[in-house]
C-alpha cells in the first residue's frame, strides 16, 4: 500500500472549494427593517458596547461606569434614588451596586433619614477607576464622533437622551 508523503494537486483545490463554501455571504439587512429606529438604536448600542469592551474597560461595565459618576456627583443621595440617575431600574441598580461594593469600588452605609435606604460612597480605589475609566471613556466619545462637527455634538446627545426619555414614557403606558 502506497503511502502519501506530500500534497497531490488536486488536494489544495479541493480544500480552497470546501472553505468557500463554508463562507457565509454577508446580506444586508431588509429595507424595513432598517427603517425602525428600534433596529437602529440596538445596532447603535450593540456597537457601542464593542467599542466599550474593546477601548474602554471589559470589566467596568457601561452602567457600573454611570452608577460610580453618580455616586460621584450626587455623594449624599441614596441608592434608589440614584438608580434613575444612571438610568437603572431599582433592581439592576442594586445588583449593580453589590458587585461595584465587592471589588471595593463603593461602600453602602445606612441613609441617616432611613435606616432601609443605603447612601453609596466612592472608595479610593472607585475614585481612582472611575477617574482612569472616564479617561478612557471621553477617548472612546472622541472617536465616535469623531466625523460629527463639534458644535454639532451637544445637539446630537441632547437628541439621543430626549429619544431614550420619550421611549422610556412609550413603555410605560399600558397601550399605544
């Protein structure tokens, strides 16, 4: 029985037609699909979370990084109330927190007007994440806009957050 010591011609044709076939054609996606702007704003996020996991900080999540700014900017208000200031429902919010308190990043103490509520507090260690992930963050804002004219970008925020808002109030009736 003979056996092969070397590629045979045909062999290297034959794997260059198996791995085009393998290969899938891009497709773009349906006219009507496109035209939601449902589809627009989770490939808007979805390319937003890429670039923050790749540019930013795989481990401080986008809501950890809004939950520390808050706690930053509000260092007296109490857990519930600075879930809507990082844009959290109260249960994310709290889950949020537990894991920012484990990695040292805050403290939770009890509120002085309720023994329930838990005020948050930035550690030294969440200063200096936090300080070293809004570095990272304004770099990754850059390069995002970077096409948009800067005396365009404060309207393009103002329109992506008063969209998040009206959406917010759309998902709040119990009919359209």
């Amino acid at each position: 029985m003979a056996s092969r010591t070397g590629p045979v011609a045909g062999d290297q044709a034959h794997d260059e037609h198996r791995a085009s076939t393998r290969r899938r054609a891009r497709v773009e996606p349906p006219p009507d699909i496109v035209a939601a702007p449902g589809f627009g704003a989770r490939r808007l996020y979805q390319a937003y979370l890429a670039a923050w996991n790749r540019h930013v900080d795989a481990v401080i999540t986008g809501p950890q990084f809004a939950v520390l700014s808050a706690v930053r900017a509000y260092p007296d208000a109490d857990q519930t109330a600075l879930a809507g200031a990082a844009a959290l429902d109260t249960s994310t919010m709290a889950d949020v927190c537990r894991r920012l308190e484990r990695r040292g990043l805050i403290s939770r103490a009890p509120a002085p007007h309720d023994a329930r509520a838990k005020v948050l507090v930035l550690t030294d260690e969440g200063n200096e994440a936090l300080a070293e992930t809004f570095r990272r963050t304004r770099a990754l804002d850059e390069a995002l806009l970077a096409d948009c004219p800067a005396e365009q970008r404060p309207h393009l925020a103002a329109l992506l957050n008063d969209l998040g808002q009206q959406w917010e109030q759309v998902a709040e009736r119990d009919a359209l």
